[in-house]
C-alpha cells in the first residue's frame, strides 16, 4: 500500500506579516484592510493591499460576517480620582451595554490626567496605536492634545476645548432645579458648599443655584458661598469651624453628593441635625443615598441618556462631522434632606 504524503499546513498570514512586509504598522494595516483608511496616505494604503493580496492574507470570516464596527477608547482616569461618584462608571456601563447595537467597540485605556508634557508626549503615540477610532475623555488638556495629533476626540463632563466635540450635564440647569425646589420648601437664605479644584464645572452649577434662588426672591451672601478643600477630613474641620463662629442659613446646596455627605457629618458633630436644623441639596443621585436617613434630595444627571447622547456623537465624529456642544438635561430627585419651612 502506498503511503499517503500530505503537504504541510499552509501557515495563516497574519497583520503582522503583512505590516512587516509592507513597512508600516499593524493599526495601519487593520485600518486599511477594514476599510477604516482615513487619514493615511494613499501611496501606503495601495502598498498594503498590494501586499497583503501578495501574501494571500484573508480577513477572519468573523470580521467578515459583521459589519464595520466603530472603535471607541475611553481614557480611564487613576481608580482613586474617580472613586467619589458613580456617574463615569455608570455612564461607561451603559456605554458598553449600549455598543453593539451601535456597531461600536468600547475598551478602556488607563492614563495620566497629572503627567508633564514630556510625559504626555510619549503616551500620545501609544494612544495612536490603539488602533481606536474616536478617544473619550474627561480632561481638557488630553483632548486639545489628542485633536492637536489629528486623531478624533470627543470631551465629556469635563469643560470645553476649542475645535472638540464636548458632551456635559446641564450643570447649569442642576443649579437652578436645586435653587427653585428650595424656594418652593420656603427657604429664603441659602449658601453654597463647593470643592477648590481649579478650572472646574462647580461654577456653572453653583452659579446656576445662585441666579435662580436670587431671582425667586432668596438671598444668597457671599459669606455663605463656600469653596472649602475636596479632601474630606479637612472638609469637615473646615465646617466644624465654619458653623461655630458664623450665624448659618437654613439651607446649603452642596456641589455633589460625596460633599453632601460630608458637610452632614460635619453640621451632625457640631450638633446640628439634617433637615431639623438645616437642610441640605446635592448633585450626582448616587446610588446608596436614597437608602440613608435622611435620603437625599438631589439632581439626577442621567447618566443613561448621557451615555446615549455619547453615542450619538461618537457616530457624528466618525463620519467627520464637525465639532459640536451638547448639555444633557437633568432632574431634580425630592427626598428627605430639605426641610419644608412654614410661610
């Protein structure tokens, strides 16, 4: 009997092969071959085609099955920033949930809000070799950096640069929806209570609580607008004097929930009880408040609907839309931390 001599196994080719045989990258390869070319030159996409069909690459039947998926990099701030709401974590989740009836591929990229410039400029090309579509971020700096490289980029909850497509909470609608509920329990002298980080939205919200208790009728002095440290032991400390040597107003209206929380511990060891003696608005409706005694009364931020506005906008950049601002609406949650006063 003859014995039967196979010919070896044909090896796959793989976008590295053809990356290396071309000279260019492996994202500029599966840019090109998944049909996501923009931006590289023309002379280096008909090289790797050309090269590709030399080799006899063939695309997965997976990829081939399934339309052109849109890849999305979401810049991921160090876990202790971000541990003091849930709203970027929710926002993300319903992002992920979301995805693939958008066509969209969502992975999360750790980086550093703090690095230098020399360190920001070194994490850059490692970001372009993502192989991502469109970059979101939280943080100004990184998106006038990721523009500046010509990549697509869209900034959320976190200001507004120039030429970016920015997606936010109504912050300023936050305010005023806090303002007017207060106004309706019958509290005519409000403060603020707002973290000092430097450059951030807190104004838009507390500016938003300010015009509107002012405009209904309330008075709202400067002594009583407080911009105290966002470490909460010093935040306490900071209250803890405040109430001993200062007459207070009936109600605060805090910048979000964390410092919400705080300021009650703070007003409760100097013998002030929430809402008998003082009542209290946040922002953010984190998740665990509504089960605290007292509940808490504050603003909703949507986090689902932000999530979907995201999506709207990340299939407008894509497509090379130009640059636009959305403020996502919010809404007011009453519960028990605002004490009705009688007129």
């Amino acid at each position: 009997m003859k014995s039967e001599i196979r010919s070896p196994k044909k090896k796959r080719v793989t976008l590295r092969d053809v990356a290396e045989a071309a000279g260019v990258s492996r994202t500029a390869v599966s840019f090109v071959l998944n049909g996501r070319e923009k931006g590289i030159a023309e002379s280096t996409r008909k090289r790797i085609i050309e090269t590709a069909t030399r080799l006899g690459y063939v695309r997965p039947s997976s990829i081939l099955n399934r339309r052109a998926w849109t890849r999305v990099a979401v810049l991921v701030h160090p876990p202790g920033r971000i541990a003091l709401t849930s709203f970027y974590a929710n926002v993300q989740q319903h992002l992920i949930t979301k995805a693939h009836a958008h066509g969209l591929q969502i992975f999360s990229v750790p980086f550093d809000p703090d690095s230098d410039t020399a360190g920001a400029a070194a994490t850059l090309p490692q970001l372009s070799d993502t192989g991502a579509d469109v970059f979101l971020t939280s943080n100004r700096q990184w998106a006038a950096l990721l523009k500046d490289r010509g990549l697509q980029v869209i900034l959320y909850q976190g200001g507004r640069t120039p030429g970016v497509t920015t997606i936010h909470c109504d912050d300023h609608e936050a305010g005023r929806l806090a303002a007017r509920h207060a106004l309706e329990m019958g509290h005519t002298q409000a403060g603020t209570i707002a973290p000092d980080w430097r450059g951030h939205s807190r104004y838009s919200r507390t500016q938003g609580f300010a015009e509107a208790f002012a405009a209904g009728g309330g008075s709202i002095p400067r002594r009583w607008q407080w911009t105290l440290s966002a470490e909460h032991d010093k935040m306490i400390a900071d209250l803890r004097a405040r109430v001993k040597r200062r007459k207070l107003p009936t109600l605060f209206f805090c910048y979000a929930d964390n410092f919400m929380l705080v300021a009650m511990r703070a007003f409760q060891l100097a013998g002030l009880q929430v809402p008998r003696d003082i009542s209290l608005i946040g922002a953010d409706d984190l998740y665990w408040g509504r089960y605290l005694t007292p509940a808490l009364t504050t603003v909703n931020l949507r986090e689902e609907l932000f999530a979907e506005q995201l999506i709207k906008a990340i299939q407008h950049v894509a497509k090379g839309g130009a640059p636009y601002r959305l403020a996502v609406p919010v809404r007011l949650v009453p519960r028990e931390t605002v004490r009705r006063l009688e007129v």
